[in-house]
C-alpha cells in the first residue's frame, strides 16, 4: 500500500506543477507572510471541487499505511499527516510561482487539507478497529473492492456535487431529459454501471434486496441528479435503468460477473476504437502520447474530472468482475492490462484515434489498488 501512496503523492505532485516550464528569474511575492495568510479561494467552483478530490487518496493511503504500520500512537501519527500534506501542498503552491501558466494561491493548501481529512475519515471509517467499535453494526462498512467500486460510482453518478433543490432547477433536469438524443453506446454504458451500482451496493450491505427497495433506491438517485446543476440525465440512461435492475435481479452467481465483464470489455473495446477506419497509408502510423495525463491537464476542468471518473469506473468494473469472475485478482490485473495494452496499439492503425499511455497508467493504477485493498480484506 505504501507504493501506491508514493504513486498517488508523485501524480499530484505532477498534476500540480505540469508542464514544469520553470522560470526561475521570477521572484517570489515580497511580503511572503502576506501570501500566506491570505485564504481568500478565488478559484472557480470546478477548481475548488478538484483541489479536494486530489487530496482525498493522499490522506486514504496515506492513513492505510499508518494502520498496517501498527503505529503505538494512531491521532499523533493522524495529525503528522494532515500537517504533512499541508507542507506538502503549500510547497507546491510556492513552486508554482515559478510557473508562468500558474496562479498560485495559499488558500488551495487548506482546500487540499479538506482533501487529507476526509481521506482519513473514510480509512478510520472502513478499516479501524478502534473506530468501528463506535459505530452501530448496521453502519459498518468493510474497505473491500466492492466498496471502492461504489465510491467510484457515487463520484460518476453525483458530478458535479452542485445540487439545487428548486423546482426550478428539477424542472430544467427534466426538460434536459426531453430534448436529449438516445445513443445506443452511451445505453449500452449506463446499463453497466447501474448493473454495478446494484451489484457492490448490495455487496457492501451485505444483503440482497427485492426489487421494490432498489426502484425505491433508484428513484430517489434519480431525482437527486436530476436536482444537480448541469444535469446529464438523458434518454439512454432513463432507458437503462430498468434493464439494469431486470438483469440485477434475473442474473445469478458467476454468470451475472462474466456479463459484466464482458459488457465492460466491448464498451471499452468501443471506447478506443470506435468508429473502425484502418489508416489505409502505412507510413502515417498514428503516434503515442508519452505525456501522462496530458488531456487532463488542459481546457476545462469539469470536462476532464468527468471523464476520469467515467474511465475509472469503466477499468474498475471490468477488473472487479473479472477477479469474482476468475476468483484471482491477479488474473484480472493482468487481464485488464493486456486488454488495454491491446487496444492502445490497436488504435495507431486506426483514423482519428491517439493511443496514450495515460490509459495504461490509470489502468495499472486502480487495478493495483483492487488487488491491494483485497489483500487487506483477506
């Protein structure tokens, strides 16, 4: 677990300094101290929302570590690492002056330390003893694979986290819903991952429900989003639902996690390389992008934390199902990898695609983490 901390800290790190165009004739502001304790946030919402979410696994992994360390002194050793992690953003809000394409600003480090702090609570919440011997038995939740598959889909499902209970606002969700365009790939995704919101929902209550307490469940999810500013609610997902809890309840044992693993591998399969044009010229091979996280780091900040959640699911659902499908992690992990392995070089044959390693890297990334949180299970 402690090599995926250091991953996580060496991606925000990356994440906060890239394109590490230092300059390093400019000067720091000259009343530093002023700097400092200014913690006025003038960053945009999407802005705020993403400087937490950076630090939640920072805090997460970072408290996993202390828990498998056996530490004598958990708070202090708790305490150390909000401290820790607040040094540690700060440093990169100073490094950012030397950074022409970066604005930085003080009050980010204690929007991070939000981050840091909610990371430990889930980690005390799941995975101490200490902790869950004050919380009732019904609100137990283990730190399983399962758990992080729907804590994935809670972040899918619920981005932007902008809701507005207001009539107003629900009726433009459902107006949103009407003039929205049916697309058969997006169905064929939205019955995935509503298949896996019932399946490790149900795993991490450790109860099977019927089919009227999930409608119960989904409706009321339903007419949360549809309460969220920049509701993305449309026909295919409407349309999904129902087939996704038909298949909940009618599918059973290895058969329900060999559909879903293979639904997950064609949407993938889809996702790189759709729509199929071979590059009829070889000499114009398409290139790598050897940049991590180069499509991420650009444009708009909404845009590209959607689409990580979305890929993130789509590689952890595939992986989670594969590991009960084939009852070995380890086989899943390198499943996925090949696969994804496959379908990158696949796409320098193929017009309009860009294969990236950041595919690769996120895929290795959350399948390491499954098998890690796993181990801890066990």
């Amino acid at each position: 677990m402690r090599l995926i901390w250091l991953t996580v800290i060496i991606l925000i790190a990356y994440g906060s300094l890239y394109p590490f165009n230092f300059d390093f004739n400019r000067s720091l502001p000259t009343d530093l101290v002023a700097w400092l304790q200014n913690w006025e946030q003038r960053t945009i919402r999407s802005d705020l929302i993403a400087n937490i979410l950076l630090f939640i696994p920072f805090g997460f992994l970072g408290a996993l570590n202390i828990q498998q360390d056996g530490r004598r002194s958990p708070l202090l050793s708790a305490i150390w690492l909000v401290f820790m992690g607040v040094g540690f953003a700060l440093s990169l809000q100073i490094l950012q002056f030397y950074l022409p394409s970066r604005v930085p600003h003080a009050a980010d480090a204690l929007v991070n330390s939000i981050g840091i702090l909610l990371g430990i609570s889930v980690a005390a919440y799941t995975n101490s003893q200490r902790i869950r011997r004050l919380i009732p038995q019904q609100f137990q939740f283990h730190l399983t694979p399962a758990l992080l598959v729907l804590c994935l889909w809670l972040g899918w499902a619920f981005f932007p986290y902008i809701p507005v209970f207001e009539t107003k606002q629900i009726g433009i969700g459902i107006e949103s819903v009407y003039n929205s365009q049916w697309y058969w790939q997006d169905w064929l995704k939205f019955i995935l991952f509503w298949l896996m919101f019932y399946l490790s929902f149900s795993r991490v209550m450790n109860r099977d429900y019927s089919i009227n307490v999930l409608l119960v469940v989904t409706i009321f999810i339903l007419a949360i989003k549809l309460s969220m500013f920049w509701s993305q609610i449309g026909w295919s997902e409407i349309s999904a639902v129902p087939l996704a809890v038909i298949l909940h309840r009618s599918l059973s044992g290895q058969f329900k996690f060999m559909m879903i693993a293979l639904l997950a591998a064609l949407i993938l399969l889809l996702e790189f390389v759709f729509p199929f044009q071979w590059i009829t010229d070889l000499g114009t091979l398409n290139t790598i992008q050897w940049i991590p996280f180069k499509k991420f780091l650009g444009g708009s900040t909404w845009f590209h934390l959607s689409n990580l959640f979305q890929y993130s699911l789509l590689v952890t659902s595939l992986g989670y199902a594969l590991a009960r499908w084939f009852s070995s992690y380890r086989l899943a992990f390198l499943f996925v990898m090949l696969l994804i392995l496959l379908l990158s070089t696949l796409q320098l044959f193929l017009q309009g695609q860009s294969p990236d390693v950041t595919d690769w890297i996120l895929a290795l990334v959350l399948m390491t983490f499954l098998e890690r949180v796993d181990s801890i299970r066990r």
